[in-house]
C-alpha cells in the first residue's frame, strides 16, 4: 500500500510537471524558428522591403508580452502588439481585426535577441515563390497553380527568424 501511494503520488507529481510546460507554451505551442541568412534566402525567397527597428525598442516592448508577440507593418512602420494585437508601444493603438500580424512565442523572440549583436533589427516582407520541377521536361519554373506567398521575416546579424503564424486566420482570441 505505502508502495502503490509512493507511486501515485510521483505520478501526479510528474503529470502536474508536464501540464505546467504544456500551459506555458500557450495555444499554439512554440512558434517561430531561427534560421541562419543563406537558408531564410533558400527557404523563404527574396526580401522584397524591409524596415530597421532599433533593437532596444523591441527589448523593451516585448517585456510587456504574454506567451506570443506580434509584428505588424502599417504605413512603413514595425507595430509589437500583444496577443489581442494592442499596441505593446504605443498607449491606445491596435490593429483591427482584419489586419495581418505575424505571430511569434515570447520566448523564441527573447532567445533570438540574445544571440543578436547589432544594434537593429531589420523586419523584412519576401515574397516565396515555390520552385516546381516540371515532370516532362525536369525544368524547374513558377507554376501559376502553386503561386507565392508574403513571407514575414525578422533578422539580426547573420541569423533570420521566421515560421510566424499570421493574424488572421491564425488569432488567439
């Protein structure tokens, strides 16, 4: 019996453990993932626009995040917003509903600006436009069935940060 309540109780103890991770990640788990300039440009195409943010405004906004921060771009400006897309800068200010914001978790931004050097941080749109091998002739092309998508990219230094969930459809609340 002191054997089976031993058990029980290391059991609990260890399921309790892993529901307090799972919590922590929030809804969508981990969001985004560092990749190093050569394969962002592979993966995810070439930066079409980009803006510089000094990367001591973004330490300081995101200290005010929840599980995930937001990026949006609006009249050429980089807008951090927290997880109901307000302003994490700017008292008063949002995004509607229907603006696209890209998603990232807390923690994986926080890990990327520790690794990054530079005083700024350049937010960049690509446009990814899939490579498809064309079966007859083995050439690759843009297929207009498979047309491209905007990509939202954050680098600093040599690293570049991506795999963001845009809102919408992807929101939290």
């Amino acid at each position: 019996m002191k054997n089976l309540l031993s058990f029980f109780i290391l059991f609990s103890f260890i399921l309790f453990l892993s529901s307090s991770s799972i919590n922590a990640q929030g809804k969508y788990g981990i969001v985004g993932k560092s990749f190093n300039k050569g394969e962002a440009n592979i993966l995810f195409g070439k930066v079409m626009g980009s803006i510089q943010v000094a990367k001591s405004d973004i330490e300081k906004a995101i200290e005010k995040a929840g599980d995930y921060v937001l990026f949006g771009i609006k009249n050429s400006r980089v807008y951090v917003l927290d997880e109901k897309k307000l302003s994490l800068e700017e008292r008063g200010f949002s995004f509607s509903r229907d603006e696209v914001a890209y998603m990232f978790s807390t923690i994986v931004v926080k890990e990327f600006l520790e690794r990054t050097n530079g005083k700024y941080l350049t937010f960049e749109l690509r446009y990814n436009s899939p490579k498809v091998r064309d079966p007859k002739s083995g050439q690759y092309s843009t297929s207009a069935a498979q047309s491209g998508e905007i990509v939202f990219t954050l680098t600093g230094d040599e690293e570049t940060l991506e795999m963001a969930l845009p809102c919408p459809p992807m929101c939290l609340d």
